[in-house]
C-alpha cells in the first residue's frame, strides 16, 4: 500500500509539473503582439495531451457553442491574450486532474474492491 501511494504522489507531481512547465513555456513564448498569439498552440496541443481523453470534452462543448451561434446569426473570435491563455490552462488543467487523480482512482478501488 504505501509503494501504492509513493508511486501516485510521484505521478501527481510528474503530471503537475508537465502541466506547469507548458503553461511557463507558452508565457515565455508569448509576449502579447498578434505575431506570437500562435505560441497558445503550444498551450492547447499540450493540455489537451496531458489531460485526453476528457480534454476532448473542452472542444466538443466550445464546437457545439460555436455552431449554435452561428445557427443564430452570431459569430465572435476569442484573442489570444495572458488571460485566455491562463483561462484555457485552468479548465484543461482542472478537467485533466479530475480525470487522472480523483475519478480514475475512485473506479479503479472499486473495481478492486468489488474483485
């Protein structure tokens, strides 16, 4: 049990610090002009790698939105800014640790379990 529990707490940090380290390496690459709003690229591909398969979730739901809107006649663009960037790294960030550090444990005990 406690190998268990050492080898959880060091992908947790792994994982925390593989998602830091993208969010530190976007902000170093952008610096807020239009010819580096690509830079959240990096951001995004390595979220959404860090956090799949419920990262998918993000762009299914923000597609759904997009097409509902221009259903209606509505279209907007989101710039590229600290603030999306932040934005987007939380909600990946949070979904992802959801995923890996509270339900995927919380199924794999009671499969166990129920073993």
């Amino acid at each position: 049990m406690r190998r268990f529990l050492t080898l959880s707490l060091a992908l947790k940090v792994s994982w925390l610090l593989l998602s830091v380290s993208v969010l530190f390496y976007t902000l170093y690459l952008y610096d807020g002009t239009p010819a580096t709003k690509d830079a959240e690229l990096i951001l995004l591909y390595g979220m959404l790698t860090l956090s799949f398969p419920a990262s998918l979730i993000v762009p299914l739901i923000l597609g759904a939105i997009g097409y509902l809107l221009g259903v209606w006649g509505i279209t907007f663009s989101i710039p590229s800014s600290y603030l999306t960037n932040a934005v987007e790294w939380l909600v990946l960030l949070g979904l992802g640790y959801l995923q890996w550090f509270v339900i995927l444990p919380r199924f794999w005990h009671k499969f166990r379990g129920s073993g």
